[in-house]
C-alpha cells in the first residue's frame, strides 16, 4: 500500500475536477446547467436514458409488458448522452431534481406523472400494469426485499468498485481491495439465494430479477468494467446460470438494445420510438452520439 497520506482539509472546497472518466460532470451542486426543453413523442410513456445498467433494467420491463400484450406501455425512448452533460438540461431537472438517468414520464394520466430513480419506475410499471409483481403478501416481499437490495448494493459495484478499479485516474489498492472484497460478497449472496430458488423472488420471474440482471448479470458474463478474471466470477456458477436463463428471453434481448451507445453496432438502437424500430435501424436516421 501507498505510503502516501492524505491529510482532509479542515473544510472541504471545490477548486479543481477530480480527475477520471466523468470528471467534466461531476460537481456538488444540483440544478440546471442549460436551457433546454425535452422532446416528446407520441406513445403515453415518455423515456430518458441511456443503455447503461440502470436504463436497461426500466427497457427490459416495458418489453416484457408489451411482449405479454398491454399495449399501455408503447413508449418513446429518447436517449441522453451523460457524457455531454444533457441529464443538466431544465426539461431534465423538471422531471429528476437527482440529474441522473433513467427518468420517465407517464403521459396516460389526466395529469402526466413524472417517476424517477429505477427502482421506482419498475414498481410504477408494474403495479400500473398488474404483472412481473406478486400479489401475495409474501412473495411480493419477498420481490421488493431484492429490488431494494439491488439499489443498495450496486453503488458499492458501481461508483465503488467500477470507479476505483476502471474509472479513476489512478490504480489505488486500498479502496480497490475494498470494493472488490464487497462485490465478491454480493455475489455470493445472490449465488447462495440462486442455488435455493429459480429466480431471485422464487419460482416466478419478477422486477427483481429485472432490477439485478443488468448490474449482476454483466458481472458475471464479463462485460462490466471488464474484471472477469481479477473477481473470479466463474465462481459464481447459480448466477451464471440465472442471467443465461434471462438473457435467452426475446424482451430481455430487446430492452438491452435500447439506447445503448456501445457495443457491437448490432447490438445497439440509440433511440426507440416504434417496436419497428428494431428492425429499421434507427442509428441511420439518428447518427452516432460523440
């Protein structure tokens, strides 16, 4: 370990970028940085995001609702670059005071309903609809228990451990063997829970299984932050065949291509607007974002 220390001021200023990846749109103050009214389009549900775990979990859902038939939740899906700062725009803030994506307005109400942070928006949808969320007392509970722990959990994966060990400017042992001890423990909570049922809430594919797929699920299968071999995931063998089992559904496919900006081209549909769409291509008529 370094023998460098640092020493906190006795009042923390904000007098210089922080260095890494997204340093140009970090800062500690929330608000707009520009004027800018988002665009809207013709189905009752109005999308903003980006094809990143968090907007892949909300795209999955709504593929899954219309594949079994609620035409309800056409959607429009307009993506944000994040690295261009468009999450500061006012028609942004408006809807998500947090900046950050995904967000989702509901344009089928006598008063259009703004919801924000994902695991909210998957509730929302799913109560709106009447599917992918249990009725009965305990397996409903047990469907929320993960839900929420995937929201408390994946910023330790996230801004913890991808940050320090892909992100950050420079390689720091301390909170990387942190982190990564962390990461490895969450997997083998879900690896645990995964040997006893088939998906997360039990025998029934819920939210939940939504929610943790996109972070867990790309863990595993070595897409994120490309830290396959240094956390050992092949380890993690009830996970792995959990998110093969998901990644085979057709909605599953669908709703990982929506706004995604990386990747192989074929894997990718910046904007969704249409389920032909899909077949259409709209990266010809839209462009790569910078």
């Amino acid at each position: 370990m370094s023998d460098d220390v640092y020493t906190p001021p006795k009042v923390w200023t904000w007098n210089k970028e922080s260095g890494g990846r997204f340093a140009s749109i970090n800062r500690p103050i929330a608000g707009p940085t520009h004027d800018k009214e988002l665009q809207v389009g013709k189905h009752p549900i109005q999308l903003y995001s980006l094809g990143t775990p968090n907007g892949v979990k909300v795209t999955i859902l709504l593929e899954e609702l219309l594949a079994l038939g609620h035409a309800g939740a056409e959607y429009d899906a307009w993506l944000i670059n994040i690295g261009k700062g468009e999450q500061f725009s006012s028609g942004y803030v408006d809807i998500n005071p947090n900046s950050k994506i995904p967000v989702m307005v509901d344009h089928s109400e006598p008063k259009p309903v703004r919801v924000f942070e994902s695991g909210s928006i998957l509730m929302y949808l799913a109560e709106k609809f009447g599917a992918f969320l249990p009725t009965e007392r305990a397996t409903r509970t047990e469907t929320l228990n993960w839900l929420f722990w995937q929201m408390g959990a994946a910023p330790f994966l996230g801004g913890g451990f991808g940050h320090f060990y892909a992100y950050a400017p420079m390689k720091l042992e301390y909170p990387i063997d942190r982190y990564a001890m962390e990461v490895k423990r969450q997997l083998d909570v879900l690896d645990r829970r995964l040997a006893e049922t088939e998906y997360l809430a039990g025998s029934e594919y819920t939210i939940a299984d939504m929610s943790v797929w996109p972070w867990y699920g790309a863990m595993v299968k070595g897409v994120l932050y490309e830290a396959a071999e240094f956390l050992s995931v092949h380890e993690y063998k009830n996970v792995i065949r959990w998110t093969d089992q998901i990644a085979d559904r057709t909605a599953v496919k669908r709703g990982r291509m929506v706004n995604r900006t990386f990747g192989a081209p074929a894997s990718q549909l910046f904007e969704r607007h249409d389920a032909s769409d899909f077949d259409t291509r709209t990266q010809d008529r839209i462009g790569k974002p910078a």
